[in-house]
C-alpha cells in the first residue's frame, strides 16, 4: 500500500524536497510519552543529529522531550527552538572549547563526558567561570549491537566512551575536580536497533557498573541508556510507529535502578524517521542493456543512506497506477554510489512523476549536502501544505 501524499501541493513546490506528516510525527510522541509514562522517572531527550529542522524541532518541544545534542550548533538550535536549558544533554567525543562554553553559559543539564581529558577541559573552563559543570560520564560497554558496523558504537574498538578499566580512574579525577559534579552514568551501543536482545545486554552491564559503584558507596542521580531504537525501513505503512511499548518494558524489566534514581533516553530515529519521505522528480527513464534507469532530479547529495551504509529505503512512484515494471532508481550525481535502489519495483514510471523515496525523516535532510553546488532540499511539514 503507499503513502498518502498532497500531489496538488507538490506541484507547486520545487523538488527534491522533504515531506513531514505532522500528524505521524505528533502521534509517534504520544505514543512515546504513553508508554515511558507508565514507568516512574523515565525522561526522553530528543537526538537532534537524527533532524533538526525547525518546524520538526517546535513540535518535538511542544509534546514536552528535551533534546541530547552533539555539537554546539545543535545546542543553539535546541534553544532556539524553544528546550529548556535544563533538559539539554550535551554528548560526543570532541567537544570543542567554544562549545563547551556555550553549555555552561546556559547551564545546560548534563555534559556527557567521554575521556578523561575531556573531564580535565571541562573543570578548567567551568573553573574560569566560577560555575560546577554536571556530568555523566558516558561508559563503552562492550556490548554488540546487531545494526550496521558504521553505527555501532558500544564497541572497544569504537572511539566512544570510556572504557570500564579505566573507571577508578575517572573516579579519583571527579573527586579532585572541584568544578565537576557527577550526576549520571550514560552509555549508547548504536541505532537502529531492532534485537530487544541486544538491549537486554546493555541492561545487564548496567547493572555490572552500577554494582561496581555503589560498592564504592557512588550511587548516581542518572542513568542515561541512549536510544538506538530502529524502524522497518520495508514496511513504513505497516508499522509506522515503532514497539515502544516492548522497548520500555525491556528496561523496565532487565534494568536495576536504585530508589529515587531517574533513566534517560536518547531517541532520534525512531520518533522522526517514518514521518519523512524524500520527495523528487524523475528527469528521464533511460533504457540500458539489460536494466532500465529512472532518473531523478534528487541525488545522494540529498539523502545519502543508501550510499553511505547501504540502506535499504521504500521507493514509490505516487503519480502513476500503470503496472508495475523494474528500474534502477538513480541520481544525477556524478558517482557510482548515487543509486536510492536497484531492480525496485514500480509503478509504470515516466518523466515527471513524483517519486517518494519512504523513512528518510532522520539522518536525510540533516545529512544533506552541497556536492556538485547543489541546493540543499527544503524541508515542508504537512501543516503548511494544508
């Protein structure tokens, strides 16, 4: 079945660009505030990385998440989107001077803090301020994640983290930086996760760390567990909001938390990328030897997931009812790798047809560029198309 699409209001819009159901989107965050909500002290952070359009931001504000950023621009972003300052979570693995700065000067909630001279910058800069920068200190697990290699992270031989042998003495640094305060314990093994086993790993090396600390009489506010939740990129009308239900439950049931302590989530993916589809027009219908081609004015530069992981992303033609045929579905990029999909079946297709490449609602317009001078793609939610 496809997706239901405004075509009249397409026509006056000049593609490639990115379709937002607005409706999708609000009912996915209901879902997620039901079903966290149903466990006491489960707080949800939005990962901006996933999209950070404005109008997809004001929305996600609205329904009441806080946002986990990676990079000062995401910061500002978030603040002016309307997050409060104290339900921003600051992570990643090269924080420059100048953004650290801009958290403190916010006082945002919590810096996940990766190495120990990440810790050493923090306590410095936050000394110059006169002010305590909260941290967590986000811990590699070692745990495996059934997802692609380029977005597992909770791995030794990742970059992330901290690694656990290291934690007496990340421990005995915290306790000699009077500008630092430990709030929280953070970890994150990958996206688009859909094993609820690879979660219940991660759960029980919580546990182990937690053990661990508590045994040196360190019992944290926080726990923050990521997100990493997938979607089916197959089956985006089938299941467009994913198991949320099943995910909580997961930690509900494997996660050991102390009284009084609260668990945090990450999540991206799961809550923006069904709701967005990539929306282009296809330029020419090319005949090869062997195949035929469809040609679309958008590219790799617009969604670069399928070259970049290989990923898998539903195609459709949403202008034509004809039989269906098989096509390579191609950009106009001057690469090998700008191809969305091969042998896809669609809908007789011929120049001029709107063709909806489905779930490109995270890591597609943000991971978008301008390769070959293109313009980047707009970004319209259904709301303004009404």
């Amino acid at each position: 079945m496809k997706g239901t699409f405004p075509i009249s209001k397409f026509e006056t819009l000049n593609t490639p660009f990115y379709y937002y159901d607005a409706d999708l989107l609000r009912e996915t965050l209901a879902c997620v505030n039901k079903e966290a909500g149903k466990y006491s002290r489960y707080h949800i952070h939005y990962a901006v990385k996933a999209n950070a359009n404005p109008k997809i931001l004001k929305i996600i504000r609205e329904n009441g998440l806080g946002a986990d950023c990676v990079s000062g621009w995401e910061i500002q972003a978030a603040i002016q989107a309307g997050f409060p300052a104290s339900k921003i979570v600051f992570a990643g693995v090269g924080k420059a001077d100048w953004e650290i700065n801009l958290g403190l000067d916010h006082d945002i909630f919590c810096f996940n803090v990766e190495s120990i001279p990440e810790m050493e910058v923090i306590n410095e800069l936050a000394g110059i301020k006169n002010k305590v920068a909260s941290i967590a200190l986000r811990i590699n697990p070692n745990v495996a994640a059934h997802t692609h290699a380029n977005i597992t992270t909770g791995l030794k031989e990742n970059k992330f983290g901290i690694n656990m042998d290291d934690l007496d003495e990340v421990i005995k640094l915290v306790a000699k930086s009077p500008h630092l305060k430990l709030i929280g314990i953070h970890f994150h093994i990958g996206s688009q996760i859909t094993d609820m086993g690879d979660f219940v790993g991660l759960c029980n090396r919580v546990n182990e760390v937690q053990k661990y600390l508590s045994n040196q009489r360190i019992i944290v506010e926080h726990v923050n567990v990521g997100g990493g939740l997938g979607i089916d990129y197959h089956h985006p009308n089938r299941q467009s909001i994913p198991d949320f239900t099943n995910y909580f439950a997961t930690f509900h049931k494997h996660l050991k938390l102390f009284p009084e302590q609260t668990l945090h989530f990450e999540l991206g993916r799961s809550l923006v990328g069904q709701c967005g589809s990539l929306i282009s027009k296809v330029l020419y219908v090319k005949q090869g030897a062997n195949k035929q081609f469809a040609i679309l004015d958008a590219g790799m530069t617009d969604l670069i997931r399928p070259a970049l992981y290989q990923a898998y992303h539903k195609i459709e033609n949403i202008t034509s009812e004809e039989p269906v045929e098989k096509y390579d579905v191609v950009g106009p990029i001057c690469e090998s790798s700008d191809v969305f999909g091969k042998a896809v079946d669609l809908n007789k297709t011929k120049r001029g047809d709107f063709l909806a490449i489905r779930s490109a609602g995270a890591y597609g317009e943000i991971m978008a560029s301008s390769y070959n001078c293109r313009a980047l793609p707009q970004g319209y939610i259904s709301d303004e198309l009404i």
